[in-house]
C-alpha cells in the first residue's frame, strides 16, 4: 500500500494491490475461466469488499485471472480508495489510523481457561508493505510503536511469527510486516504461544501514529 497524503492529510490517497496464491486465491482465481462478465465483476470486487473497514472501491484491475494461473501465479488486483477513515484531526494534531490498513484481526483476549489446542487447516503466510510520506511540516511522535517482534521458536526457528519493522529515508517511512504460521497444531501445552502471535496481529491492528506541527 502507498498512502499519499500530499493533497489531502484528512483525506489521503491509497494506492493498494493486494496478491493471493495458494489456499487464499483458490475461492477465486479459477472461476474466473467459468463465470459471466458480470459475475467477474462481483468476484472482483469481493476480492477488495471488507478488507478494510469504510473502503470505497475504485475501479479495480485484476492480473493473473483464471484457471491457466491457479498455482503458477498470484491473483493480483490493484485499486486506491480515500482514506477517510484512516484520518482523524484531534486539535492540530492528526490521528493516522496505520493499522486499520492490515484490515480486522482476529482476537484471542479471553479470559476463560483454555479447554482444548489449536489446529488450522493449512500453513499461512502474510507479506505486507506500507509506505508513505510524512507531511511537510509535519513529525510524528510515535513511530517506535510499529516495531513488534512476537514468535515462537521450536529447534532455534521461528514456527509462527508477527514482526513489524519501518524505516526510513529522508520524509518516507516503509513498513515491512511479515507474518506466518509455519506449524498447524498447537496443543493445550503451547496455546498461549499461538495466542500471542495472533493478538500481536490484532495488537498493530490498533496501533495509530501522532502527527504534529514540528
């Protein structure tokens, strides 16, 4: 994603391409060698519906579409939107909601005893990049809160993971968040190792950077 704040910082532009493989494209790639033009449609716009909360879609161009590509390549679709609601003015400062960008997590805050493991369905695997430009005159006060680092080890590798890393040259920050669940099965032993990589997840969901006035 590249959020563009230069013509508007309570209204920035989002430029987003969003790439399924595997598992994650199949509920959509090959249909698209069956369906109807209109039916395209939906499909296509239900690749980008709900990703993030008060998206409004643009148009969408899609790469990669159709049964010829499942498992050779990624489905691609590429879209921007106004990022509204990503952007909150708090007298003279502004609220940059970063994390809604990864979309809605799931959450494992419960406080009830944990009666049985975790199994998932298939190994998973998320790359994303955010970039943007701070706004000319503008700093901001809390960029250490995208630094995360949660895993859990097994034989001195990481088995599932949430890191979150941003850096940055001159006004341009990029942040590179990798996650990844490597191991399908979780007994009720090591639960609470599953549980903090999936919060870290809905943790950065939450995570909103300050700008202010320098």
């Amino acid at each position: 994603m590249r959020v563009d704040f230069k013509s508007n910082i309570l209204s920035p532009k989002v430029d987003i391409s969003r790439q399924m493989f595997g598992y994650y494209a199949q509920y959509f790639q090959p249909y698209y060698s069956y369906v109807t033009e209109e039916d395209k449609k939906k499909l296509t716009e239900s690749i980008m519906e709900g990703f993030i909360p008060g998206m409004e879609i643009k148009d969408i161009l899609v790469e990669n579409a159709g049964k010829d590509y499942f498992g050779v390549k990624p489905l691609i679709a590429k879209s921007s939107f106004s990022g509204e609601t990503i952007m909150e003015n708090a007298g003279g400062k502004y609220l940059f909601k970063i994390g809604d960008l990864i979309g809605p997590q799931m959450e494992m805050y419960q406080k009830e005893e944990r009666k049985q493991g975790v199994e998932s369905n298939y190994n998973r695997l998320y790359h994303r990049v955010i970039t943007f430009d701070i706004p000319e005159g503008y700093k901001i006060v809390n960029l250490d809160a995208l630094n995360m680092d949660v895993y859990t080890e097994e034989k001195g590798e990481r088995v599932i993971n949430f890191t979150s890393k941003y850096t940055r040259a001159g006004n341009t920050i990029t942040v590179v968040i990798d996650e990844y669940y490597k191991k399908l099965v979780f007994p009720l032993d090591q639960y609470e190792n599953y549980r903090k990589v999936i919060n870290a997840a809905a943790d950065f969901n939450k995570i909103t950077l300050v700008l202010e006035k320098k």
